[in-house]
C-alpha cells in the first residue's frame, strides 16, 4: 500500500462539534464561518474525524478501520482519503505535515 498521503497527520479545524444521536455515536459539526452550516457525521466518520487529532497518521486511522470493518486497507484508503480530503475542502480539518 503505497501512498504519499499514508504518513500525512491530520487536526481538527477551529469548528465547535459534539457527541450526537440517539446511539451517541454521531457528531454533528458546525461551521466557524457563522453561515450556520451543520455537518452530522455517521460513526465511521465520525471517528475518522475523531482520529484526526495531530498525532494519528492516515495510516493509523486506515488500519484501524480496517481492523473494525474486515476491509482490505486498499480500500479503506481510498474512502479514507477521499473523505479527508473532502473535510479539508470544506475547512473541517487541515494537514499538520505535508509529505513529499
């Protein structure tokens, strides 16, 4: 599994989020930007969101998801990537270390 993004850490972005749901499994996310914007993220993304902490590698987050779900890291890479990307596009999380 090789990929320039695998050892890229990721933190939360400055937006006020909670523990959501009747499970309390969800997060509900809401924009800095005062639009009033609201995100609600399921479990898995949710703990993706969670993992992004400063200290967890895209690598960490996609073993342990992989682990949880019985997936092929190849393919949790991509929706993993895929969905960090997305958070970053919209201002919900920013890489701390761009690798080369």
């Amino acid at each position: 599994m090789e990929n320039s993004m695998l050892n890229r850490k990721y933190v939360h972005a400055n937006v006020k989020w909670r523990w959501d749901g009747e499970d309390g499994q969800h997060i509900t996310l809401l924009l800095p930007d005062k639009s009033g914007t609201v995100y609600f993220l399921n479990p898995t993304a949710a703990f993706i969101f969670i993992m992004c902490d400063g200290k967890n590698t895209v690598n960490d987050i996609v073993q342990l998801i992989s682990e949880r779900y019985k997936e092929s890291a190849d393919r949790v890479l991509r929706d993993v990537e895929a969905f960090l990307i997305y958070l970053e596009d919209l201002g919900l999380v920013r890489c701390t270390d761009v690798q080369a």
